[in-house]
C-alpha cells in the first residue's frame, strides 16, 4: 500500500481520485501495490463528497507525514505550486503533475532535485492532456535526433477554430459559446492568446534539446484576430486555420514559434478538430510520426496523472525521466525563418506584385475592395520589409 | 561500453547498425554508455561492408561470449529465432527484436524467462514499426482500461488499397507495382492475406489483456478479393476500404478480427495512406488516441529496435515489461459482433429488400445487372442467414 496526496481538488485533482477509483484493480495490479489517497489539499471544504474526511487545508500536514511517498499537484499556477513541489521533492517524495506552468518555469530545477534524490518528478499531463507524448519522448525515440514537433496543443482554441471553419461564426459568438460549453475560461486569455501553447511547445523542446528553453522568448500569437472572413479565405484556398506551436532545429538554433497558421489538405495535423489535440514529430531516423487524443477534458487528463503515478510506484528509488539541464537554449531567430505568408490587403493588384513580385491571388466575390495574396517563401524579415510596400494590410497569417 | 550482437543482416539488421552509427552520440548519451556491435551473425558475407570483420556464420560464437549484454533478433520467422532467443535470455542477455512471428508465438514464454532473470525481452518494432505503441500500452495507458485497439497494421496493403482508390487500379497491377517498388515481398502471402496484421493484433491484445492470444483463433481474411470494382462502390458511399485489425473488450471476452473494412471520413484511420500505419485506442477514462508513423521501412523500424538497446542498457538487472501470461485467451466469437455490411449483388431490389429488410441502395451506372447493397447493424451469424437467401454474393465488405 502506497499512500498520496492531492494538492487541489478541482477539475484535474478530482478526475485523478475518480480514475483512481474506477480503475482500482487494474491500476493496483500494474503498479504493484494498491495507491490509497490519504489527503487532499484544498481551500474549500466537499461535504457532499466521500472525499471530505481526507480534506486538509494546511499543506505542512503532508510535507511533514513520512507516509506520503508520492504528491500529486493538480493546483495549476506556478505559485503555491512551486514552493509544495519543490518541498516535497527535497523531503524525497515523488510529484507527479499536470501543472505546464509550473514545469515550463522550473522544469530543469524540479528534474534536477528528483534526479539527485533519487526520485521523480513525472508531468505527462502538462502537455497533451491524456495523449502519451512526454514519455515517448523521453522512452521511446531515444535512438532518434528529433527534427521538428508541430503540435495542435491546446483544445479550446482548436475547438474555437474548428467551430468557425465549420459554421461561419464569428470569433466573438464562438468564444462566447465555448465559455458556455465550458471549453474556455471566464478569463481566456492565457488560451486564445497562445500563452498555454507556448509553454507546452517550451517543456516539448526543453525535453528534446536537454536545456531550459525560456517560454518568454518563443515568439507567441493568438487566434483573436482571427475572423469570419481569413476563414472564408482559408476555404477558398482549400486549407484550414489551426493555432501551431512549432519547434524546428535548423543550423542557426532550434526556431519556436507559436501562432495560427495555414495548413493544405496533405498536412498530417489538417482534419484534427474540436478539443482534440495533435502531435506531429519528425526523427531523422524514425521519419514522421504523429499522437493525437484528447488534449484535455478532466478524465483523459486524469489519465496521464494517474499513469505517471502507477510509474512512480513501479519506479520508488529511481529515477527515470532524462533531466534537461538549466543551461538557457538561445533559440534562433524566428525572424530568419522562411515560409509563405497569405496577406489581405486593399492595395491594387500592382502594388501587390510590387511588393511581392509572383503571387498567387485570391479574390473573394463578397469582399469586394480586397485581395487575398500567398506569397513565395521568404524570410520573415524579408516579408516585413516587403509588406511595408503595401499602403494597407488587413491581415498576415503565416502559411505551412 | 555495452556490447551487443545483431542476429541478421538484412533490412533491418542493417538498419539497425546505421541508426546507431549514426546518432551514436545522443544514443551512447541516453543509454548512458557506449553501444559496440561486436558480432553479426548471418549465412553470407559483406565483403564490401565495414561490418565485414564482425560477421560470424556461427551463433555458439555469440552465445557463448560472456561479454554480450544484448542479442538483436532481426532474422525474422519463427526458427531459429525462437531457438536462438530463448537461450540468449537463459544466459541473462537481454533480447530487442522486430518479429512479430516469434512475438505472437512465444511471447509468454519470452517474457517470462526475462522476467525470471530479471532481464528484459523487448519488442517494439514487432507492431507499427517505427510507431510506438508497445511502450505506451506498457507504461503510458496503466490508468486505463483499453476496450479498444483498431489498427491499420500492415505498410504493404495500405499502400495497395490507397494506390487503388486513389488511380483506379485493379489489385493484380497494384500488387506488381508495389513488388517492383519493394514495398510487397515475391510471395506477398503474409501480407494480402492478412496474416502479418493478425499476428500483430494478437500482441496487442496480449498486451492489454495479460494473456496469450493465439493468433490462429483470429478471424482472418485480406485483401486479394478486393477490386477496382469495389473501391468504385467505396467511393459512391463516400468511403475507403481500409485493411483493418480490431480488437474489442466485449461482455463476452476479446472480439477479435482481421479484414478489409469500408471506413467513412469520421473514422480516425480514414485518412492514413500509403505505407503509413496508424493505430487507434480507445481507454475507459483516457478516451480516444491515435499513434501514427511509418509501420515499415528499413531506418523507421530500426530506430523502434535501436530505441529498445537503449531502454535494456538503461534498465540492466531490472525487467521493464509487464509479461503476459501464458494461459490462452479464448476469444469471443466473432460471429456474434454486430456492424453493418456492405453486399454486392446480381438479385432484384425486391429479393434484397426480402433478405435483409431495410436497406441502403447503391447504383453505380457503370455496374449495370447488379446492385450495391447498405445493410442495417446486426451480427454476422445473422448476416449470414439472410445473405443465404439472395441468390448470388458477388461481394461483402463489413463497415466499421
């Protein structure tokens, strides 16, 4: 018998307790030994829930009981998340988090303590929800310089997309339907802003290039500016709008860059839709590969926590994840990226070309007035410095 | 320094020692020491072949130097695979293999001796090649319980349905295609008529069930009946026929079945073409997931074999895989799962409608005298029955 704790109840921290429960038997036999939840940490009291006698609200209760072995954080946020993780790893207990905050911040120092203790510290749920991605990672293409990670990874603005392309909504409708449906936060700026993206593709990179990838230098954009009409475009082009984080290592450096892109029928992420989330991932060896599932949702998040534990039982006195060290990566300027850009603008199909020299045109019967461009490759340098020919652009949304 | 044996120099034999040439240090990083092939048995020689001076004809050689950790089975076959396997892991060396023959075979047996040696038997590459599916099943999915494997297993018949949907092709002219391109084997048996699939699917369900699964149990049919005629149908429904491997938790036990399925653009695996293999799990609490790559192919498959080195160098003295028991899983008959299923027939609309009741129709104008039929969901025994009063089958193809 092997005794944890759950720091927060929420959505997360309840689905890990639920998993737990329903899948006892088999979870007990896979790990060895049967996991009983002793406490629970939360602010609020459950006095409906059978949970409540486990509730405590001083976290000292479990920092200070040697019975726990192993500390679930399902609190989100990197503080109090930090402190209690980082406590728990120095008194030798193991964590297992869903929390992508918390391990894009202080990924390389939480690895590091584990590794030194002998323990771990295991976070599959940060990035992909239930989709297994941080363990193949880390297990399974060892034998593989990875390439490139494209990834869907976060399920509401994947699920906002999908709703516009499907039914000509606005982005302002769609949000607020998602905020209904409870796919989008009251606040959803760390979501449509692309700052949850960001620092999935940061731990994703951190783990395949073995540094501290800060998440403030990856060049982010969210969907918010993304309208009714770029989908119409995007149709008439035959392709879809999806918000992409992308880490590519190139001569200069490993390039990240986070923002909504165009992407043709033949790409491997084109038909991942709604709350699903997708990883792409090319090894030099392996060639392409991709994980696709649920990149949220409180049971197929549970999943991953409740899997990771079931490894840390199975792995008590050692360690297994690959530390990525302190050491900041620098990361290539994104700006020296090269790719294609579809540009909206009002300028005249001369001022276009101009700009751009060959282009493919794309002119919309209902928008009158405007022209939709696809340019040849180019730098992103090289695109602002011809965009700023243009007198007007009403949109730029990068091409894949 | 590690030294290892590679039994076989073929595809995938050399494979094998290209991938750890050439990513040797990320791969000596990982593993944490250096990877030496000291020996590689195989009848010929390699005269032009650096590997030359390592080649022995002899397996004795290899079995009996103390100094190899690790034998790499990359023959393929039941014997002397088998044979030569199981006393490398009586002599405590630990065993990576690609062959899913020996796999299905003797995976009981393997794993236990490993187990009982505290060694490891690994065999990832033996499904999906490149594609991890083993280790995530292994250590990714223990929350879950999977109620769901449906796989799009073999490279080679992927590659045939998808060049015949997408030219028109009949099989006979795809079949010499993909022969000459080195995609089918001069005798394509194992995979047209399923087989390879089948074996595949029986290590899976071994997996997720924790018993052995006889694979000769398993329902078998592939895809050498299938023609350009049927691919026409398909298209007309809207649908591709996929060569599928399913496995299913049911009330009564394993449902299990191998054959050529009509899939519609909602399924998951509707848009995996070409030599691309995809598989598609479903848990109780994770939900859907998908693991797609490259199922075959010399470097892809070799960098599965090369990543399992790594976990054995990794993991020396303590065995990593949950066996399976060798107690034989009786397999619910197939008889009874229920689906749709398409028919093509030369009896009149009233003798179809008279056999199976309500049905879709499909005409195509080009098919004049016969009739493409949609039936309703029932089971296949009753299927059966009705099917037995039209008076000429000219096809079925179950709908998944």
């Amino acid at each position: 018998m092997i005794k944890i704790a759950l720091l927060g109840y929420g959505t997360i921290g309840s689905g890990v307790a639920e998993v737990l429960r329903i899948n006892k038997d088999s979870i007990t036999k896979r790990a060895g030994e049967e996991i009983e939840i002793k406490y629970v940490l939360d602010l609020r009291d459950f006095e409906q829930d059978p949970i409540q006698p486990k509730i405590v609200h001083q976290y000292d209760i479990i920092a200070n009981d040697p019975e726990i072995a192993v500390v679930v954080e399902a609190m989100g946020g990197v503080e109090p998340a930090y402190t209690f993780v980082k406590q728990a790893l120095l008194a030798g207990k193991s964590v297992a988090t869903s929390n992508k905050a918390l391990v894009a911040k202080h990924g390389a120092e939480l690895l590091a303590i584990a590794k030194e203790k002998n323990i771990n510290f295991l976070f599959e749920a940060s990035v992909g929800g239930g989709i297994p991605i941080i363990r193949p990672l880390n297990s399974s293409l060892t034998a593989d310089e990875v390439e490139e990670i494209t990834g869907i990874l976060n399920g509401t603005t994947n699920y906002m997309l999908s709703k516009m392309t499907f039914e000509g909504l606005e982005y302002d409708d769609v949000l607020k339907e998602a905020q209904a449906r409870g796919y989008a936060e009251a606040n959803p700026a760390a979501d449509v802003e692309g700052q949850d993206a960001c620092r999935k593709i940061a731990i994703l990179t951190s783990l395949i290039c073995g540094q501290q990838v800060d998440f403030e230098e990856i060049h982010t954009e969210g969907i918010t500016r993304i309208s009714a009409t770029d989908i119409q475009y995007a149709k008439a082009m035959n392709r879809v709008i999806k918000l992409l984080a992308v880490s590519k290592k190139t001569k200069e450096g490993y390039s990240v860059l986070v923002c909504p892109m165009l992407l043709a029928p033949g790409h491997p992420l084109y038909s991942v839709n709604d709350v699903f989330n997708a990883i792409f991932v090319h090894g030099n060896v392996l060639g392409d590969a991709m994980f696709y599932g649920s990149g949220a949702g409180k049971l197929p998040t549970a999943s991953a926590v409740a899997a990771d534990i079931v490894d840390i039982v199975k792995n008590r006195d050692r360690n297994i994840m690959t530390a990525w060290s302190d050491q900041r990566l620098t990361l290539a300027d994104y700006k020296q990226s090269k790719r294609r850009f579809f540009v909206r603008t009002t300028d005249s199909r001369d001022q276009v070309q101009n700009a751009f020299g060959a282009v493919e045109l794309i002119q919309l019967p209902e928008r009158f007035g405007e022209v939709g461009v696809l340019t040849g490759e180019m730098t992103e340098e090289e695109y602002e410095k011809r965009a700023a020919k243009l007198n007007e652009v009403l949109q730029m949304i990068r091409v894949v």
